[in-house]
C-alpha cells in the first residue's frame, strides 16, 4: 500500500503512526465490502481497497486531524451513502 503521509492520525501511544494509518485505512474497505457485498458482482478486496484509499486521499467533511479509526467509518459511511443516492 502505498504511503500517504499527508494526513496526520492519532496513533495510540504504543503504536506507529504508519500502522494506526494502515489500520484505519483497513477499516473503511471493510466498510466498503461489507456494504458491497450483495452487488453483482461483489466488491474484490482490491477494489474496497482502492475504494478506501481513493477516499483516505480526499478532505473529509469534518476531518478531524488528525484522523482517527472512527472518522474513517464516518468517511466511508458518508461516500457509501452518497453512492446510495445515485
């Protein structure tokens, strides 16, 4: 995965920042699988990938910088409900 430093996050203590960063990022393509998992065909993970980064990638509406794992599912939760109104 490749590196997107530009977002600050808020790492817990013990934890590096770049794998906090990977952990939020994880989290919203789960976001995306499991929202996309019923379309024909479902959703790859490399697609809820893409899909996670192309968002990580973005400002978000309320981006709290730094970022946090629930932030993220906010991001996510937000692009899929936009998704849902096409």
């Amino acid at each position: 995965m490749g590196e997107a430093l530009d977002y600050p996050v808020a790492a817990p203590a013990d934890v590096e920042p770049a794998i906090y960063r990977a952990q939020i990022i994880q989290t919203m393509a789960t976001r995306y699988m499991n929202h996309m998992r019923d379309v024909q065909p479902p959703f790859t993970m490399e697609e809820a990938m893409d899909a996670a980064k192309a968002t990580w990638d973005t400002d978000w509406d309320d981006d709290p910088k730094p970022r946090t794992i629930e932030a993220g599912i906010e991001a996510a939760d937000s692009d899929l409900a936009y998704w849902v109104e096409e």
